[in-house]
C-alpha cells in the first residue's frame, strides 16, 4: 500500500517522526520498518525524522503486505450499498434499517461485507448503528486510517445527530440527559440506567416539533453507548416508537435515523457533513 498526503496550510508544525508517532499513530513496530526500508518520503526526498514538516509538503508512504496484514472477509452485494461521500481513505455510507452493521459471526453477512464488495477491499467499522437503526455511517478503507478516526470519535468530534419520533410532548426546547448506562442483569440484548457501575453517557435533545402525542427531536450524541439514545429517552417517558425493547408503541420501524455526520478529515483538515435520507422515516412521520 503507497498513501500520498498533502500536508494543508493549517496544519500544525510538527517534525516527521511527531507526524508518524502522534499524528497518524502509526505503531512503533511499523514506524521501525518504514524507517530502515525508506519508505517514508517528504517530496519525494528521503529526510531525518527530526526535520519539521511545511504546509504544502507531500508525504509519501509504502506499507508491505506484513506492515497491516489484510484481514479476509466475505464479500456482500455492492448494490446494497448508498454512498454519501468517499474518498481514498474512507466512506461515509446510507444504512438501511433492518440490516446489521457488522456480523456477530464470520461467514454472517453484514453492511460492512456490503460495504467492501462495494469498495473491493476489506473495510472496518469506526462506529456502529443498530440492527433497528437507519442512517450515515463511517468505515475506514485502510487499516492506515482506521487508529486516527477512532481517536477522532474518541475526541469527541465527529459529531453524529439522530432524528427520533418519540411519545410524549417534550417540556423544554432543549436538554442534556447524561444517565450513566449498565448492562440488564437479565436480557443480554438490554441496556439500562445504572448510577452506581453504568458508565458515563451524554445526549443532547432538541425538540423539534409535536405530532399528535409524540415528539420530532434531535439528538447528538456525545458519547456513544449501546442503546443510548434508546434507553435516555425511555427512563425519561418518552421511548422512542417502534423500539421492540424500550417501547410499547407499535409502528413497522424503529423511528430512529442518524441524520447527519459531520467531521474534520485528519489528512485534509476539510469539513465533511454529509445527511442521509430514509424512505421509511419519512413515511413513518407522515402516518402519525
């Protein structure tokens, strides 16, 4: 694998070796090999990794075979998959509900083997959407860039807004709800509150409009839990409908769609937002 990156204007000085170690989190045993190969280039010139790198600087790298062995897995259907925004490094895709983000198992056949037939390489998840769960969702094309967007949702910033129709009438335009969230002693497939051993989980609510008896609202999210938002919003009254685990209101789909992701790319310092549509959403607001 060869990666040519541009460094942009805004980007922070910093010296080669800072830029592999820090910045790409390129693990020390790989660092060590681009080292003693050569295989890392600063226009096209070999460098001192103490040398500080310029705006405008294109840096080269090869990975051998053994540097990211590729992990196999079956291929899906390509025509599966909607894209929102794709580049080298990484894609940006429309999950439909119904439809697992990875398989529990490695013959079982998921969005992710969807996603790589699609890209005609192995992909890998940087964050997930449940099975019930519609909406834009991001895989790393490389195992180069995979550590770096992790770090990036780590951060906190990449930014990730559901719509959800829920029951109830919202009493304020706006609110946080950071209930720490545990395991269910009973039902493995649950999540529940749990102050005392659950860990930490932040949602941000916007009510957006009433609907009869329930309510359109946005979510960000600021942490990223199993069943957050799910299980916010039904310890506060207002479970979301069509959730076969937290709700009692009936409706062909669980109404929860991640709408929006927006986020800085690592190697161009763009702003990249994306929004995903849902057929299904849609007509699910329409019938209330």
């Amino acid at each position: 694998m060869k990666y040519t990156i541009t460094i942009p204007e805004q980007f922070p000085a910093m010296s080669v070796k800072e830029l592999l170690e820090d910045y790409f989190l390129i693990p020390r045993k790989i660092r060590h090999f681009l080292r003693t190969k050569k295989h890392v280039l600063v226009n096209r010139q070999i460098v001192h990794w103490q040398s500080k790198i310029q705006a405008g600087a294109r840096i080269e790298l090869t990975f051998d075979e053994e540097d990211y062995p590729e992990k196999i897995i079956p291929w899906g259907k390509s025509e599966l998959v909607q894209v929102l925004y794709e580049d080298e490094h990484l894609i940006v895709v429309n999950k439909p509900e119904g439809m697992k983000t990875h398989g529990n198992d490695p013959t079982e056949i998921a969005l992710l083997n969807h996603v790589s037939a699609y890209v005609q390489q192995t992909c890998y998840v940087v964050h997930r959407l449940d099975k019930e769960t519609s909406g834009a969702i991001l895989f790393a094309k490389n195992p180069f860039i995979l550590p770096i967007l992790n770090r990036l949702l780590e951060d906190k910033v990449i930014s990730r807004e559901y719509l959800a129709l829920c029951q109830g009438r919202f009493p304020e335009n706006t609110q946080t709800i950071t209930d720490k969230i545990g395991r269910h002693r009973h039902d493995r497939r649950k999540r529940v509150i749990d102050p005392q051993k659950g860990q930490t989980a932040i949602t941000h609510i916007t009510r957006l409009k009433a609907l009869g008896k329930t309510s359109l609202v946005a979510c960000r999210l600021e942490t990223g839990r199993t069943h957050q938002i799910r299980v916010h919003l039904s310890y506060h009254g207002h479970a979301i409908v069509g959730d076969p685990l937290y709700s009692h209101i009936v409706a062909d789909r669980l109404m929860l769609h991640a709408h929006k992701l927006t986020f800085t790319h690592p190697f161009t310092l763009e702003t990249i937002s994306v929004q995903a549509s849902s057929t299904s959403f849609e007509k699910g607001l329409r019938n209330r």
